[in-house]
C-alpha cells in the first residue's frame, strides 16, 4: 500500500507536536504568563524587548507560549510586556 504526502506529512507533524507537547493536546498546555497564550505552531523567530528584527526568520512552526497581541516578550523578566514598558538599554 502506498503512503500518500498528506499522510506522511499529518504523521510528521504529530510526532512532532507530540515531542514538544509531552504527549499531551495543546489545549491542556498552561503559560506561566497571563499575558500569554500557548500556540501548538508559532513562529521559531519572535520579537522580543531586545531584538525586534525578525525578518530574516525562517517560516518554522514550533509550539510554545507566545505573548498576546499589542505584547512583545522580554527576554530579561521572561514575561510578555508591552512596548513602552520595554527595559532601556
């Protein structure tokens, strides 16, 4: 029998949510942050405080907790602030 690309693709994408997930739905995954929402596939290049330049980031779906919109993740409290309240440097 002949494995078909959707198939094959659905497997992959599964064990990989699977690993990064601990086995568990995405929907039961937690954020520490309440300022933050977990996203089973968000992008491997978020803008944060310290680096807001993300356009050369590759198109990869990784899951994890993402700030909420009108956020940005600093990297220093390791929380979702907003712009303004962004440490100076």
């Amino acid at each position: 029998m002949k494995a078909t690309f959707a198939g094959t693709l659905f497997c992959c994408v599964f064990l990989l949510t699977s690993t990064f997930t601990g086995g568990q739905a995405a929907e039961d995954e937690q954020c520490s942050d309440p300022k933050a929402v977990y996203r089973s596939c968000g992008t491997a290049c978020r803008a944060t405080c310290q680096n807001r330049q993300t356009a050369n980031c590759a198109a990869v779906c990784v899951p994890g907790c993402f700030c909420k919109p009108n956020y940005i993740y600093d990297e220093e409290s390791k929380k979702c602030v907003t712009i303004r309240n962004c440490p100076r440097h």
